[in-house]
C-alpha cells in the first residue's frame, strides 16, 4: 500500500503520523510525507512586497524542511524501524499550492492508495462555513482518506458502517486487505432508514408496519451477513448490527457507546456539482464521529 501523509507541524498532524503505528503490521511499501507550502496564504501575508514575499517563502519552506525531518523520524519509530532495516519506504516531499488541491494532486501524482492527515476538529458551524482542510481533501481526494481524530497507536475495535451498495463492500475490502490486523475486532454496522414515515405510521396497524419494514430490515442483514463471511473467511473477530433508525445517529451512538479507534464507510466518486454541496452520509460523519474516520474511494469491490 502508498500512503501519503499530510503533515503541517500541528498536534494533529502529528498523530497522523504517530497512526502509521496501527499499520505498521501491514507493513506499507511507500509513505511519504508531504507538507504544503500555502502560497495564497504566503501572498497575503507579505502583500505586495516582493522583497518581503521572497523572504517569507524563504523561511516557510526552511521551516517545511525542517517540519518533514522530523516527520520522517517519527514515522520510522512508529513503522518499527527506528532499529531494523526498514520495510517501508519513505520519502519527504515540500510542494506549493493551496493546501487541499495540493495534497489530492501529490496523492493522484503518487498514485497513492490512502492518505492520512489530521483533524482541527473544527465546530459543526464553523466547518460548514469555512470547511475544514480534511473536508476539502476528503471530497477531492482520488483515493481513500483517514482523518485522523485522536492519537491512535493500534486498532482494537473498528466499526464498519456499510449499506446495501457497491461502496460499502470496497470498503470492507480495503479494510481487511490494508488496514485491519488480526488482533482486531470490527463491528460491522447497518442502520436502515425506515420506509414509512413517522406520520404514516400513526395510521397503520403493527401487522401493516411490520408487513413493510420486514422486507428492508431482511436485505440489509443479508448484506451484513455476505460482508460478515468474508471477514471470518480473513480470519478476522467480527461483531454484527442491524438496526432501524436514523443513519447519522445511530452509528454515532454506537460509536460513542463501544469508544472505537476508528469509523470506515464507504464512499461514492463525487462529480464535481455534487462536491459543491454538504450533507451526504460520509460528510456528515466526518463531521459528528466521535472517532478517527476513514472514507475508502476509489477501491475494487
């Protein structure tokens, strides 16, 4: 597996790093460290003086140097092999640009199959003003991303939220063949949206009810159940939900309930319309998870 990993010198870039300790089993041919060099940002800064631009851009790529060594050391102790041969391949990179486009094009560039930067956690109110970095690279990103939360040195208990789609399945692939090691457990997660509505319901009979939600609740456990084979076939300790209830809400309570490192969902490719607007299912958790979450994209079913 490639992993690029975006690092700006923050607590939370930081332990985006310090997450390669949680694959360090898989052990990943490539990671390389990229810190960006926000030129709009620099151009502010220095207005317009170009003496004084040349200086900024000076320091600020003197201070990315410096940021990427140590980086790159942390990622050796974290990988394991601050005293073995190393296994894993890293590399420092030092780009310019604005930071999202910068990181989705050194990852498309790369050919990378994840990539791993942190979270300033930013209020619900705020982030949807202004969106938060993570957000904008996890809408442009041409493979799967791990927002990173809260340091996490290895994966216990891993949640799976899948529905009955093409994506859900990539994502329980990807987990099982790059992330997820064997002393692991994951719950895999299906929270269904009724097909009746609150209203409607008040007027049918419990029998009716039933008659219409029977169906729903059935496909989405045998999904489950498809899912499910495929991790005990790995090898794997899997754990099982199907429920009915809102899809937000239910797997951020779970969440929030079984204290897991790490939320996976997958994600449909975005046209570029449809990334101008907020509110799809992976957006929303990646806002309201209480956990590290990784978007997988772009994966094999």
């Amino acid at each position: 597996m490639r992993i690029l990993c975006a690092v700006d010198g923050s607590e939370h870039s930081q332990w985006g790093v310090q997450a390669l300790e949680a694959l360090a089993s898989r052990e990943p041919e490539q990671v390389a460290l990229l810190h960006v060099v926000d030129k709009p940002a620099l151009q502010a800064l220095a207005g317009k003086n170009p003496v004084r631009e040349r200086q900024v851009l000076a320091a600020m790529e003197k201070a990315g140097g410096g940021l990427l060594r140590d980086a790159a050391r942390s990622a050796h102790v974290a990988l394991g092999q601050a005293a073995t041969a190393p296994r894993s391949t890293i590399q420092t990179i030092l780009a310019h640009g604005p930071l999202a486009k910068t990181i989705a094009r050194e990852a498309r560039r790369l050919k990378a199959d994840l990539i791993i930067m942190g979270s300033r956690g930013l209020s619900d109110i705020k982030g949807f003003l202004l969106g938060s970095i993570s957000r904008q690279v996890a809408s442009m990103a041409p493979c799967s991303v791990w927002i990173v939360k809260q340091p996490t040195h290895k994966l216990l208990h891993v949640t799976l939220a899948v529905d009955d789609s093409k994506p859900s399945r990539a994502a329980a692939k990807f987990l099982r063949s790059y992330l997820l090691p064997e002393t692991a457990t994951v719950t895999i997660l299906s929270s269904v949206e009724s097909p009746v509505t609150d209203f409607a319901a008040r007027y049918l009979s419990e029998s009716q009810l039933a008659e219409l939600t029977k169906p729903v609740m059935e496909r989405a456990a045998a999904f489950v159940n498809s899912v499910r084979n495929a991790f005990i076939k790995d090898g794997f300790l899997v754990v099982t939900q199907v429920q009915m209830d809102h899809v937000i809400e239910a797997i951020v309570k779970h969440i929030e309930a079984n204290r897991d490192e790490l939320l996976v969902i997958g994600s449909r490719d975005l046209t570029k319309s449809e990334r101008l607007h907020l509110g799809s299912v992976s957006e929303s958790l990646l806002r309201h998870a209480p956990c590290s979450v990784l978007i997988v994209r772009g994966a094999r079913a």
